[in-house]
C-alpha cells in the first residue's frame, strides 16, 4: 500500500499529467520572459567604468545631433576631448581626426552619393603588430528627430570606455584595435564607406558594429559573417550572450528592412580590401520609439538606460579582447549556427557540424524506430501464441483502415485543424484590429499560445472519446507521428542548409532527438509488456485472441488466464414458491437464505482442485475464474503506467519548448513596431501562429489525459482576451503610433539665360518661394483621420492624401502651409508670409552650364547647410566633384577620372540622383555630370536642355538649440505640439525640410 501510494505522483492519469506540464511550462515561459531583460548592473565591473560612460551618454544625447547640424560638431569635439589624452600619454596610442577623407559611391537605392568624412580614429597598436587588428566601429551622428540614446549613443559611449580600458599599459592588446567613430551612417552609411579610404583600414581583419535598432533592452547579435568572428561570444568574459542565427539570415532574406555599417565591412573594396569576417551588436527591443523623441535617456525608463548600457559594455569587452588576443584571429570564414539559452550561455557549432548531425539523424532515427517495431511486433505476437488463438476481425476492411488511420494519423489531424484555427485568427486580427499587438503584444501572444494549446488538444481528447485506439495506445500512435513529423523537418533544415546555408531550423534537430528517444521508451515499454497496448483494454486487437474478444465483447471481467465456467442460473421467485408448497415447508431449504442468492457449497467430486472465482458480466453471464481478485485487470480499464511518460516529457518539452519560445519573444520584440512603418500585419500573426503551434506539439502525446477543466479554463482566457484585443484601440502613450515629417519649399529658379562664366561666379538674386507644403506620411486610416486634421494649419487648406506614400505601403498627406522655416546663419531674414514680397531668405544658389552635347556644370551653395541634392530629369552616368583647387573654368573631366568607390559602381543606365555631403558650412559643390551618346541618341537631340532640380537639406529646429546659428522649423514645431499623445513624429529622409529651385542648361 506505501509503495502505491509513493508510486501514485508518477502515475500517467489526468491530475498528475496537468498538474505536471503545467509547471514545467510555466517555468519555461517565466524564465524566458526573465532573461529577456537586462541583468542589473555587478558591483565589481572589472576595469571598465560604467559612471563615466553613462555621463558620455547623457553629453552625447542632450539634443538631436545629425550629420548636417551644428549639434553634430559638439559631439565630435567630445568624442576628441575624450581621446586626445590617451594619445598624449602613452606612446602605442594614435588619433587621427580625419578631415580628408572623401568617397563617391552608389548607394543601394541606386543614387549616387559625394561624401566629405569628419570621421575619429583611435588605434592602440598591440603588442605583436600584424594586419590582422579588430575593428570597433560606431556612428556618433543621430537622425534630425532623436537625440540618438541607442541610435547610437550607447555604441559611442561603449567605445569611449573600450579606448579607455584598452589603452592601459596592462591591458594592452596583442593585436592592434582601431576604434572608429564615423559621422554620416544615418545618410546611406557614409562614414563607413570613408574608412576604406583611411590608411588604418589595411591594419583590420575583424571588426565588431554596434548599432541601435531600437530603444535599449539587451543588444542581440545582430549579424555574424561566419564562425571565426562568433567564437568570440563563447568568451566567459561575456556573461550574458543574446544571439540567434536567426536574425543574420533574416537580414540575407530581405526580410528586415534595415541597414548598418557592418554591410560596408562585410563587403569590402572590390580588387582591393577583401570584406572583413565579423559581428553586428544591435539593440532591437522597443522599437516604437526608434528614431523619435523618445530614443532618450528617460524613454529607457528608470535605470533602463544604465542596465542597456552596462549590457553592451560586457558583451564588447568580452568578445573583443577574444578576438584581440586568442591565438585564433576570428577569420574562419565556415557559416556559423548559433544560439543562446536564457542569456546566460551560447551554444555554437559549424554548419558542416550542424547538417552531418542532422543527416545521422535522418538515417539512424527511423532504422531504430523501424526495429524497434518490428521487436514489439514480434513479443505481441509470441505473447498472442502462448495465451490464446490468433485475432480474427469479422468487421469490414474499410472500416478497419477508418480506424487504423484515426489511430495512427490523429496527430495529422491534430496539427491540420490547429493550422486551420490559425488561419482563421490571423484573419481575424488582420480584419478586426491589425495593429493590436503593437501595444497588447503579450496579450496577442497569450492568445496565440492558449489557442494553439486548444487546438492541438481537443481534436486528440475528442478522437479519443470517440474512436479510441484499438490497435495501439494512443500515446504510442502520437508519438510515432510525432516523430515522423520531426524527421520531415529535419529533411527541410538539412536541405536549407545544403542550398542556402540557412541554419535558422536548428530548433528542429533537438525537437527530433527528443521525439526519437521519447518513441524509442515508448517502444521499449510495448516490448517490455509485449504488446502495443489500447485504449479499451490491456492488449491490442491486433493482438488479441478470439476467445478472448468475444469475452470483451461481453463486458466481462477478464483475468490474465481466463476459464469458461458453469453458468448459474438463480431460480426463479415463483418456481421457489412453487417448489416449496410442494414440499410443504413454505420455506427455503437453506434457513433463511434470500431468494436468488448465490452460496458456495460444500465441494463435491466435481469441485475444481484449484480455487475459483465467480464474475458477473455487464450482459447477465456470469464466469468462473481462477485468479484471485487482486490479480484482475478489468477489461475498458488500459493498463496503468508509471513514470515513462515524465521521462517522454522531459524530453519532449524543455528544450523544445525553450529555442522556440525565446525565439518567438525575439521575433515579436522585433516586428511588434514595425507596422506603423508599413509591414504588412500578417507576417508577425505568422510567426506568433507558427512557433505558438510548434511550442505545444510536444504535449500531444499526453493530450487524451489533459482535463475539460484545463480546457474551459484556457478558454475563457483566450475568449476574454480576443475581447479585448479586438476591440481597444491600438496604439497608447506608452506604445506609440510613429508620423513621418518633411517640408517641402520650392523656390523661383534664378538660372535663366545665365552664361558659363555667371554660372560659376554669379550670384543668384534672392528668390521669391513659390510653395511650401508640409506632408505626413504614416499608415492609412490613422493619418488621415486622426493626425491631420488635428494639425492648425491644415484646417483651412486644402489637403490630399495618398495611399502610395513616400515610404512603401504608407498614406501621405500633404497641404500648402504658411509656417516658412528659417535656415539659420548670417544672412536668413525672418518672414511668416510667403506671398510678401520682402520675404527674401537667402537659402541657396544653383547655376548651370553646358560644357559639351553630353556634359553639364553644377554649381550649387545652400545656406548654413552640409547636405543638398541634385534631381536629375534624365539619368546620367558620369559624375565627377571638382575640388575648390580646381581650375576656375574647367574643361570636360575624362571618363576615366570618375572615381567612384569599387564594388559601388554606376549602374548600367545611370541614375537620377545625388546627394552631396560637405564637412564644413556654406560649401560650393561644383558637380559635372554626363551621359553617354547612345543615352543622347535614345533621349533626343543633345540640343535640348538638360533640367532637373537642386536642393538642399535642413534639419535644425528651435527645440533641438544648436546654438545661435540653428536654423528654425516652425511647421516641425507645430506637428510636435499638436500630434495625440499616442503618436510621435519622425524624419522621413535626410532632411526635415527639403528647399528646392529648377535649373536647365
């Protein structure tokens, strides 16, 4: 009885199966969820000082500071005043305040770009000198509506720390670190584009990016080049690693519509700096506030900022003093499968390790499988011989394959109705309330998860109830369907690896491994009893003889040695009375016996030897049996079973369950924000579907013995939730909507009729502005129903908005304004009234002038500025930039003079585009550009003019003081001030006002 009652937690029945899963998930899940936030900060930080990076940080971030601002300068000197004394003390240490160098590119989209770096170089030689140093790069400008907290401010404070750290005699590397702070990477990834033009690039052959995505949290590995460069993390200095290949893939998919220096390192110079193997460190979490106002100090929330900080720091010290000073130099260039378990250890193999793993799998798994079938196959069928005749089924062959098929195939089954459950959500969301889960996230997640719990379970409890098993144990059938399962995606995941070498399915080797053993027990435990077992009894039909059946078929009570007994009929009440007036007694012979009760006699010469025992059956019958009653098994009852489905469990369901649920909160951190930038809502619905119904495919094994309690319960939680969710609307102050600003004002063209000479010495009359016009781009149905028309000054104007926006899959929506922004400088002359004829701000100056049939002369100045463009009407595709030494009226530049950086080449038919950037104020860009005879030819006469627009780019406003020279952006100011508290504003491009004039030659 004690041994019962010890055994009874173990036991495979309805409490203990709940009350067991339940924990083990909701110890995952909290784990998970745990983890997922950054660790406080140590008391011993081991040489690096987190108070004084936190003060570079809040220095860096008291104001938007972009590339073509005064603030933008501010920070550049911090950042010297900072390095400038570790050059001055130690001799190994070098500065370089780069000023010279310039590169023309083409950018992805097809533009061509002139870029003047103002580029900071720290390098701390090591102490063994070779080319093949660490590159650590940041980008110390910010976009025009943030102050840049985590984009990139925390990379920038980290490096600061790093120089620090390292330039420490005893600290001193064995190979050589540049520490490069770039300017420019916000437009087009300028200043990593300038650092192939420093000499110090030939001295790196890793590097590590750091980059911000988002608004702090805890920095994941963004991107990894391959396996030499990801051994760094297995450093035991980096305490908490945040990886998945997952994400560097996704980035090679095309799926994550970002950018960051590590594709310029990655790539290199073609024919002359190979790419460089290394890793992207980016904080992804809390995008809502990406690139807004609140990419702050205070939007982290409180010690938010700190812990971030801190989290950063760790990681780049612990990997980048790996691959400074392990004997391995990081270029193993093999791809890399890699992933961490609750932040506190990385796991990482090569892929060729990976894919000879999972081609085992594929082979040994079903071989044992296989074998261990045919072993229970063959100890059912001696166990059959031995106790009775063979089993003979009278029903109908297609019946019998019914419910051989629902015997086998109900976890098919099981996982179609869970997929078509999740069709029908997600197209409920995307109906009802698509943007939901931008601000109820968790909430979303918890429906996907509860109703995937339900729709995996209720198809299995049902068929159970319905049609059990008869065959086999329906734990034996799900498992092996289970498995088969597994063993098709292991088949995708080494193929993917083999074509694309994608490793992102790694989930699905351990998901396999723990399907395989679990089948291998459960096989093992059908050997062991020697016979597959059912859900009606304690053998299998197939198994089973006839007599034995026909006994079941009775209801019986059935033994394990069965003997057909005499059947006792208790006599009839009026054949006693009938027997006893005959008699004369009037009474029973026996005394007082009741009628119809059954004694045992005395035994008699046809008494058994061996003690029997009567059983009545539910049909009447009653049978004698020779087993005592302790020694029964009661037929409908299977078979107890104690402790193998825990051990199936555990190996089912942690580890499963733990990859994918850390993936899935990854995956849903990382796209929660990026609807409002126009992502199509369906594609994070997708993933919360898919890894919702993967985490849960482990229980199915045990489904049948989960309770309809468990079911309502989990039920109403979903049910109250969709209410909820599909009604409350979207986006909060906590979790906001994002609006895109830009202004727009086009000025009266000032180059007519104007010769060659006055093109480039001439200066232009001050223009009169013809329009001004303000547009917001967000997503369709909020900006035009809930921004603008909260906005002054678009009440009494007309206003248009299209649903093609300026940005993929956004609604723009423009109207004329009389809010005339102020560029700044000496010579802006302040006016409110664009049609007032004294309004005369003096923003830029273009002329143009035709050297020849297919060359034309730019010349373009723009006040208190560092950034302007050039559209042209017609592509061109030669492009050369003439430097101020320079002769004044210069000739035709040769085609083969146009340097444009290699592997960043002109497009074969041109480009209409170039955006021009200028390390100091007020700069003349004197621009040639060209195209070839046979564009000429196609296009028209080379008489005609060649047209286009030019422009120039502001980005300063009064709440964002770059001091007295800051220019003002009254229209910005008014959408600040005027937007719900639930959305924030953004940049749309380079500039938050874009002034433009026509020009022709």
């Amino acid at each position: 009885m004690r041994l019962s009652k010890l055994a009874e937690p173990f036991k495979f029945a309805g409490t203990q199966v709940t009350v067991f899963l339940a924990v083990l998930y909701a110890l995952i899940f909290a784990s998970v969820l745990i983890y997922d936030e950054p660790s406080n900060v140590p008391k011993d930080t081991h040489g690096l000082d987190i108070g004084r990076a936190y003060d570079a940080l809040a220095t860096i971030t008291t104001r938007p500071h972009p590339y073509n601002s005064h603030a933008n300068d501010a920070v550049r000197d911090y950042i010297l005043s900072r390095l400038e004394p570790l050059a001055a003390h130690h001799g190994y240490v070098h500065l370089s305040n780069d000023m010279i160098s310039n590169v023309t590119h083409v950018a992805s989209a097809g533009h061509v770009v002139y870029f003047e770096g103002t580029n900071v170089l720290l390098k701390i030689d090591g102490t063994e000198p070779s080319d093949d140093g660490v590159l650590f790069s940041c980008h110390y400008d910010s976009v025009s509506s943030a102050p840049g907290a985590t984009d990139d401010g925390m990379g920038v404070a980290t490096l600061l720390e790093m120089a620090e750290y390292l330039s420490a005699p005893a600290r001193r590397p064995r190979r050589t670190a540049v520490f490069f702070f770039n300017n420019g990477e916000e437009d087009q990834l300028n200043g990593a584009h300038a650092y192939f033009e420093h000499p110090w690039s030939n001295l790196t052959s890793t590097f590590i990016n750091l980059e911000g995505a988002a608004s702090g949290g805890r920095p994941l590995i963004f991107r990894s080049t391959s396996y030499g460069p990801t051994q760094a993390v297995l450093s035991k200095s980096v305490k908490h690693p945040h990886a998945t290949v997952l994400t560097s893939e996704a980035f090679s998919l095309g799926m994550i519509r970002s950018a960051t220096d590590y594709e310029v390192y990655a790539r290199g110079i073609k024919g002359e700096l190979p790419g460089m193997p290394g890793l992207d460190f980016a904080f992804y979490k809390n995008r809502a506030y990406y690139h807004t106002p609140r990419d702050s100090i205070a939007g982290m929330g409180h010690d938010g900022a700190r812990r971030a900080l801190w989290a950063m720091m760790e990681t780049v010290r612990g990997a980048g003093q790996s691959l400074l000073n392990d004997d391995k130099p990081g270029t193993d260039s093999r791809p890399p499968v890699y992933f961490d378990l609750f932040g506190q250890s990385f796991v990482l193999l090569t892929m060729d390790a990976m894919y000879a793993a999972n081609v085992t799998l594929l082979v040994l798994g079903p071989l044992s499988i296989i074998g261990l079938v045919v072993w229970v196959v063959l100890a059912s069928k001696q166990r059959s011989s031995l106790e009775g005749g063979p089993a003979v089924h009278d029903e109908p062959r297609w019946r019998l394959a019914v419910k051989a098929i629902l015997g086998w195939e109900r976890f098919w089954v099981a996982l179609i109705f869970a997929v078509l459950v999740h069709v029908v959500l997600g197209a409920g969301f995307v109906k009802i309330n698509p943007y939901i889960v931008h601000s109820h996230a968790y909430a979303v997640l918890s429906i996907f998860l509860g109703l995937s719990f339900l729709a995996l379970v209720l198809p299995l409890q049902a068929l159970h109830h319905v049609l059990p098993p008869i065959f086999v144990s329906q734990k034996l059938a799900t498992i092996l369907s289970l498995y088969s399962f597994t063993w098709i995606l292991v088949v995708v995941s080494a193929a993917a690896m083999s074509a694309h070498h994608y490793g992102s399915l790694y989930w699905a080797t351990f998901l396999n491994v723990g399907a395989w053993l679990a089948a291998v027990l459960e096989l093992v435990h059908a050997g062991r009893r020697r016979d597959p077992g059912n859900e009606k009894g304690t053998y299998s039909f197939l198994f089973t003889s006839h007599e034995e059946q026909e006994v079941r078929a009775e209801g019986a009570v059935a033994g394990r040695r069965l003997v057909r007994g005499v059947l006792y009929e208790a006599p009839d009440h009026n054949d006693s009375d009938a027997e006893a007036g005959e008699n004369g007694a009037g009474q029973h012979p026996q005394g007082d016996r009741e009628e119809g009760e059954v004694v045992e006699t005395e035994p008699t010469e046809i008494t058994p030897l061996i003690h029997q025992h009567r059983r009545r059956t539910e049909g009447g019958g009653e049978y004698v049996t020779m087993d005592p009653p302790e020694d029964i098994k009661v037929v409908g009852k299977p078979a107890d079973e104690y402790g193998w489905w825990i051990a199936q469990a555990l190996l089912l369901v942690p580890a499963t369950a733990i990859l994918l649920f850390q993936l899935e909160v990854l995956l849903l951190n990382a796209t929660m924000h990026t609807l409002v930038d126009g992502s199509p809502p369906r594609t994070v619905y997708l993933i919360l579907a898919l890894f919702s119904t993967l985490i849960f495919v482990p229980i199915t094994p045990f489904a049948h013995k989960l309770p309809q309690t468990l079911n309502v319960v989990v039920a109403g939680v979903v049910i109250l939730l969709l209410a909820v969710t599909w009604t409350v609307f979207p986006f909060t102050q906590q979790w906001p909507f994002r609006v895109y600003f830009q202004q727009s004002l086009e000025l009266a063209s000032s180059t007519s009729g104007l010769s060659l000479n006055s093109a480039l010495h001439a200066q232009s009359p001050l223009p009169e502005v013809i329009r001004a016009e303000t547009t917001l781009t967000a997503l369709e149905g909020y900006v035009d129903r809930y921004i603008v028309p909260d906005i002054p000054s678009s009440r009494h104007t007309n206003v248009t908005c299209d649903p093609k926006g300026l940005r993929p899959d956004l609604m723009t929506c423009r109207w004329e304004t009389d809010l005339l922004p102020s560029p700044g400088g000496d010579l802006a002359v302040a006016s409110s009234n664009p049609s007032d004829s004294s309004f005369r701000t003096y923003w830029l100056d273009v002329h143009a002038a035709r050297l020849n049939a297919t060359r034309v002369l730019i010349s373009l100045r723009g006040e208190n500025t560092r950034g302007c463009r050039l559209y042209f009407d017609r592509p061109v595709t030669f492009f050369y930039m003439h430097q101020p030494s320079d002769r004044q009226v210069p000739e035709p530049v040769p085609y083969e003079k146009m340097h444009i950086q290699k592997g960043y080449d002109m497009p074969a038919g041109g480009t209409r585009e170039a955006r021009l950037w200028s390390r100091t104020w007020d700069r003349t860009f004197v621009v040639e550009v060209g195209w070839d005879d046979a564009a000429d030819a196609h296009e028209g006469s080379g008489n005609e003019a060649f047209s286009g627009r030019a422009a120039c780019e502001y980005v300063e406003y009064a709440s964002a003081p770059g001091g007295p020279e800051s220019g003002r952006i009254p229209a910005f100011e008014e959408v600040k001030q005027f937007l719900p508290l639930w959305a924030l504003p953004t940049k749309l491009t380079d500039g938050l006002v874009e002034v433009w004039t026509r020009f022709s030659a």
